[in-house]
C-alpha cells in the first residue's frame, strides 16, 4: 500500500497530499506549489494565509464595500399618432409611398429551394443528384425573365 504524507498549498495554507515514490522509498511526490511546514490555524473567512519562502504570512481580509448601483429611471413612452387611413376613389386603402410587393423569380426560387439546412438534410438523405434534379426543376418553373 502506498504512504502518502499530509502537505500544505502556499497560495492558500490548505491541505493537500504528497505520495510516496514506488520506485523511490522514503521519497514524496509533492504537489506543485506545497510545502511540508504546517500553517498556523487561521479562518480562512476573515484571513489569508501565504508561504513567503520561510514562513507562513497571515493578513486580514479586507471587506471593500460594495457600491450601490440604482437603476436608472424609464423613458416615458413616446406617444406614436395614429396613421390616417386613406382610401381611393375605389374603396380600397391607399398603401402611402409603399410600392407593391412582387414576387420575382429569385423570390419564388428561394421559397422553394429551402432554407440551407433544409437544402443540407435533402442532399443527406437523396443525394447531390437528386438535389440537382430538384434545383433545375424549380429553375424550369420560375426561369429568370
């Protein structure tokens, strides 16, 4: 069975453990950073403790207040006036200065395309053939102007 010996971190005065060399009797693998002089009790809550190379530093820990951040006042909400709405001479609402929308070939492609991931999943499970096959049918049914 392997020995092992109680070590402690320098950083932090903490605990740690060193174990015996199987090759080496009598030798300790220390961990990085630990030493074998046991520390002074201390509450780590109120204090800290360091190995400065000869000793164990104890000092207090030092509470900094925490500033009080107030959140700061809403903007009022700003009042939005109603749009009028126009008709025409025809009963129907006047859309202002907005143009129709028309829905070109490029549009009527992408629809039926896909979103990529969508493009993605169909070449996964078709195949790059099929995939091609469908894209020059889709350009068949909406050919550019």
């Amino acid at each position: 069975m392997a020995k092992s010996k109680k070590v402690w971190i320098a950083n932090n005065g903490f605990e740690d453990i060193a174990w015996e060399s199987p090759l080496e009797p009598g030798v300790f693998h220390m961990p990085a950073n630990t030493v074998e002089t046991k520390p002074p009790k201390f509450d780590p809550a109120k204090k800290t403790c360091k190995w400065d190379g000869g000793k164990w530093v104890l000092a207090d820990i030092v509470k900094v207040p925490t500033p009080e951040v107030k959140q700061p006042p809403m903007p009022d909400k700003p009042e939005i006036p109603e749009q009028e709405k126009a008709e025409d001479e025809h009963g129907e609402h006047k859309h202002g200065d907005l143009e129709e929308f028309e829905e070109t070939y490029e549009f009527k492609r992408a629809l039926e395309y896909g979103l990529p991931h969508e493009q993605l999943e169909y070449i996964t499970e078709n195949g790059l053939e099929a995939w091609k096959k469908r894209v020059a049918d889709i350009k068949k049914k909406y050919p550019k102007p």
